[in-house]
C-alpha cells in the first residue's frame, strides 16, 4: 500500500532529535510560553524574514486573529469586505466570518488553482479592507499585481501560508510579502507538529503586540486585560518539535519538488490534467500534487484498487457548505468545476522511486 502520507515515517525521520526535544520539555516543568516557544518564535520569523513571529494555537486562530487585531486597532469594522479566494480550505472563509467581515468571493484560474488577480479589481468596494492570498496546494498565489492592487487601493495584504511554507516569490519567501500571514502546523502540512499548532509572522509592531495579548486571554500583563481575548498558545511541546523539524524544511521540501517532477514528467495520460508548472521551482512546495479528471471518482476508485491512497481537496466548495446556507446559491462555475474534479495525489519527503514509479504506472493505466 502507498499511503498518502504516511506520518510515522515522516516523524521517524527527524530521530532522535525529536525524541530529545520531548523530553527536553517533559523535564523543564515548563510547559506554556516558555523558552522553546520564544527560540522557535525567532527562528521562524529568521526563517520566513520578518520581524515579528507570534505562536498560536492554529492556523485558524492565525488568521481570525490577524483580523481581530485589525479590528482593535481600528482598521477594520463589522461588515468591511475580505477578498478570497472561493477555491480554498473553509478555515480561510471562518476567519473572516467570525469577525463579522464580510467574504467577497473571486474565482481562481483552472491552471493553478489559486485566485485570479485579472478578477480581483472588479471587486474593490469602498468596503473592501483587503486582500487574503491564499497560497493553495503549496503554489505561492502573489504575484507583482497583486501587490501593486493592494498599494494602489491602501488594502491589507494577508497571507494564508497554512500550505506553502518554505516556499518563494522571487528572492522573499510566503508570509513575509503581505502584511501579515498565518501558518498552520497541522501534523499533515510540510512543517507540521504533533498536534494542532499555528503562528503569525508579520513586519508590523503594533500589530504583533496586539495578536500576542489576543491570543493570551487579551492580556500583555498577567491578569491585565486589555481586549476580550481568547485561549490560542502554541505550547512548549510542540514548539520544541518544530523547532528540530525546521531545519530539514528546504530539505524536505527539495525532495517533494523531485517526486512532483516525476509525475509531471512521467504521467502521460490524456484523460488526467496534471498541475502548472513554473521555471521557477521555488514557488512550489508541493504541499499536495494535486490532478484533475472528468471521472475523478473513477479514478479514484482504480488507484485504491491498485493499493494507492489519495484524498479529495476539498470534495465540497466553502459556499456550498451547510455552514454557509446563504451562499448555497452563488454561482462560482470554476471552483465547482475544480471541487469535482480534483485528486490529490500521494506525495511526501519519505516517498521512495519504488513507491512513486508505482503511482506513475497506476494513474497512467487509467482507461488506457
């Protein structure tokens, strides 16, 4: 059996460093912002290339709060606009919606997957606060327009780099090009935890100050409470986790580039449409390798019957969802058209030929 991703092994890979960063924290007594929450804080932010790092709880606290603080700072308020992607995971739609901002929803283009900036300007309002660039997949979604756009109509540019960490636009990596970004650690992503984890990474001083009281209770000073906050620290355990498996991060990442390049340039199948490439390899991190068919199911089907796990991201679009019955009836054609199409493929650092031949073979077998 190929796994999708197979966790133990990526884990086992980084013994026994992390191993003895576990006990390291069991044996501190120190558990909750601490030393290693403070030494991974710096790293990260060295890492990404920006000033400030704030460690939370998940990568949708990272990006509720993002907004929250804006809206404490006075930037925003109830019913300002958010531009997003509506071909995305719901967590970047939840965000918005539970700071009572309103989601304005743009296509994204059947190439990449991520937004078309050629749309984003129709949808400027005079409510429009800004801009969330959501770099899906692991593909960095900004490109020179996009950051003009914001400039030139004085929005916020958010970052979700839940799944593309490590990865560049041009010689400056994701989560530093806007204004602020929120990563996730999710076990699954390419720097994950063990367990649920997230950061904010931003050059804004104030800002950061803001979403460390928010996400500490809303308090700078023990039992002073500035704002209503709420409970979102990245803790010891998993800070001293991450810490050890960052500094593989563009290792790993080079090997998920290799095995995507092996699909692309061994699956010949003409009923499979295999994703965009760039020259420029760094703007990819492949956090999935993610195909589309006409049959998806089918062809899902065929890879489980030759033994090969794959995952649909995501089966159901965010404004189909239940959660969001009020926009059950918005026609968005190209997101419908990718969310019943798309398969993603297996793909991780500890993939081995043996594996990813087996794949290749598999996918190309399909109605062929």
């Amino acid at each position: 059996m190929v796994k999708f991703l197979d966790l133990k092994e990526i884990n086992n890979s980084y013994e026994p460093e992390l191993s003895d960063s576990i006990k390291r924290v069991v044996e501190s007594g120190w558990y909750l912002l601490g030393k290693e929450n403070q030494l991974f804080e710096n790293e990260f932010s060295d890492f990404i290339g920006t000033k400030y790092c704030i460690g939370l709880a998940s990568g949708l606290d990272a990006l509720r709060l993002i907004l929250k603080a804006y809206i404490q700072i006075g930037l925003f308020k109830e019913g300002d606009e958010i531009i997003v992607p509506s071909h995305t995971f719901i967590a970047s739609i939840m965000a918005i919606t539970e700071n009572k901002l309103k989601p304005v929803f743009v296509e994204p283009t059947l190439t990449d997957y991520n937004i078309n900036f050629k749309l984003i300007e129709s949808k400027i309002t005079k409510k429009t606060k800004a801009i969330m660039a959501v770099h899906l997949y692991g593909k960095n979604s900004i490109n020179n327009e996009i950051i003009d756009l914001a400039k030139r109509f004085n929005l916020k540019l958010i970052e979700d780099n839940a799944q593309a960490t490590g990865c560049f636009f041009n010689d400056n990596r994701t989560g530093s090009l806007g204004d602020a970004a929120g990563h996730s650690f999710y076990p699954g992503k390419n720097l994950g935890a063990i367990g649920d984890a997230g950061a904010v990474t931003t050059n804004d001083k104030n800002l950061a100050e803001v979403i460390r009281s928010l996400g500490n209770y809303g308090s700078s000073k023990k039992y002073n409470f500035d704002y209503i906050g709420s409970n979102s620290r990245l803790d010891e355990l998993q800070a001293a986790i991450l810490r050890v498996k960052l500094k593989k991060l563009d290792k790993d990442n080079f090997k998920r580039q290799q095995i995507a390049s092996y699909y692309i340039n061994n699956i010949n199948n003409p009923n499979i449409t295999l994703p965009l490439t760039e020259n420029n390899l760094n703007e990819h991190v492949w956090h999935l390798f993610v195909v589309r068919c006409g049959k998806r199911d089918e062809l899902q089907n065929h890879l489980s019957e030759n033994e090969i796990q794959t995952i649909i991201h995501y089966p159901i679009p965010p404004h189909k969802q239940k959660a969001y019955l009020k926009w059950n009836n918005l026609c968005l054609p190209i997101t419908e058209k990718i969310h019943d199409e798309v398969l993603s493929l297996p793909i991780s650092p500890v993939m081995n030929l043996i594996e990813v031949k087996k794949v290749v073979r598999a996918v190309n077998s399909f109605y062929n």
